[in-house]
C-alpha cells in the first residue's frame, strides 16, 4: 500500500507524455498518487491521454496538458511559468520526448541528423532549462531524461540517432554532478526495444539488418518500463535499465571489446540471413 501511494502530494512535468512510455510514466505515477501535467505537439492525442489517465484515477487527482512543441523555448517557456504560478513547482521533470529516423549512413542527409538532434536532445533540454531556475531556487526538484541502449551502444542503421542519445546520457551525467549541492536529483532511463507507436513507424523504414538483430533482443510493453522508472525513482537510482539494458550496459562497461565483437557477429549473422531470405 505504501508504494501504492508513494507519490501522494506529489506533481510532475511530462513531456512526450500523450503516447508511449511517457503516457505509461504519466498514468503509473497518477495510479501511485501523484498529479501529472503532460506536454505534447498533438491535441487531439494529449485530449486522448488526459481523458484515459483521468479515468485511470477515478479523477481522484489532478491531470492537466499543454500542447506545445518542447523544443520550442520562447512557446514553451511562458506556458510553462503559467503552470507553475497556477499549480507550484512540480517535485519531478520527465522527458520523454524523441523519435528516431534509421536508414544506412549512405541514405541519410545532414538533415536528418539535425531533425534527430533538435528533437532527442534539444526537446528534452530546453524544460530542463526552464525549470532548472525553479529547483534551484528552492533547492529540490528531480530530473529524469529518456536515453536509450543507444545512449552508450551503437549499432548499424542508427547513425543519426545514437549520437542525440549519448547527448543525452552526456548531459546527465554533468547534471548529477552539478546539481547535486542544490539537492536536485537526477535520473536517466535506458529503454530497450519498446512497443511504442514510434517503434512501429521506425519499423517500417528500419534497414532489414537491423530488424533481424532486434527479433533476438525482445520487446518490453511500454508498462514494464514506466514499473522500472518509477521503481528506479523511489530507489534515488540515476542509471535506470529496464529488461536486457541492464546485461548490455554491463558487458559495454566492463568489457567493450567484447561488446563489439558480440555486435559485428550479430551484424552478420544477419546480414547472411537478410541476403538467404532474398533468394
């Protein structure tokens, strides 16, 4: 029952919050007692979210959105200030905003890795610099960004994603160390392969490489990831690695030659498969 209500009394920031994991974040921290505001590009999605995680909780708390585009600073600053003065400052920040764009390097424009870095990253960083002034005022907050197994692994087809995520794994890091005298927390999640709608649109443009090396890794729900997150937050965890993450965050740490060679023999063994299943 404790940790049924852990979050009583308590309120969070969620962006990228109308679908995926931050919708499954959003509704596991209103079913444990918090109030949520979820932040999202699409009406009729967050309308879609808002109305679901209301009904989740028996509209015993407090489920509010802003539709905006969050790496969008001079939009999404004022709305943001405006929340706050209406409902205070939130006791956590979850960014789960991103999309990822694979193909083979050679198909890929200098567009492409900006529209990843400017979403993945900057869409992720730009709440984190508005509220960051609030938490550090009042010396509390807790952070939470969303990386990915591509965040300290890359693998082929991935090229203009990998790099937003280990920006993101990048900027944590700092902001642990730095922020840590003002008593702000800080926490970064390492999804797998997700049953999100991004994966299944990222599916469909995915090189068939890489769909045969994801057809050994499993899929997790986007439920068992918002368990672990918020698992990881009542833990004060900063590295959250929900299913496989946690043995390949391992075998990348301890033994990256190893990690490399496991890759490079995945990568061909399906590449044997891709040219078997062509003939």
């Amino acid at each position: 029952m404790r940790q049924k209500i852990y979050f009583s009394g308590k309120s969070a920031i969620i962006t990228g919050g109308s679908k995926g994991i931050g919708r499954a974040v959003a509704r596991e921290f209103v079913r444990m007692g918090g109030s949520v505001c979820i932040i999202a590009r699409s009406k009729s999605g967050l309308a879609d979210a808002e109305k679901e995680i209301t009904h989740s909780c028996a509209g015993l708390r407090t489920v509010t959105s802003i539709s905006c585009d969050t790496t969008d600073m001079k939009r999404l600053k004022p709305l943001l200030e405006d929340h706050i003065k209406k409902n205070g400052l939130p006791d956590y920040l979850m960014n789960f905003v991103g999309y990822s764009h694979p193909g083979y390097i050679r198909d890929l424009s200098l567009e492409d890795f900006r529209n990843n870095m400017d979403t993945n990253y900057y869409g992720q960083l730009v709440p984190i610099l508005v509220l960051l002034p609030h938490f550090m005022k009042e010396r509390k907050g807790h952070i939470v960004a969303c990386s990915s197994v591509a965040g300290y692994l890359g693998i082929m087809g991935f090229a203009a994603y990998t790099p937003t995520k280990f920006a993101i794994s990048g900027l944590m890091e700092s902001l642990r160390n730095e922020l840590k005298p003002y008593n702000i927390r800080c926490s970064v999640l390492f999804p797998p392969d997700t049953d999100t709608p991004g994966l299944k649109t990222e599916n469909k443009i995915k090189p068939k490489e890489v769909m045969i090396m994801s057809e050994s890794g499993g899929l997790l729900t986007p439920e068992k990831v918002a368990e672990k997150l918020v698992r990881g937050i009542i833990k004060k965890k900063f590295y959250i690695l929900p299913g496989q993450a946690r043995l390949l965050w391992t075998i990348m740490r301890y033994a990256p030659n190893l990690s490399h060679l496991i890759m490079d023999g995945e990568l061909a063994r399906a590449k044997k498969k891709s040219l078997a299943e062509k003939q």
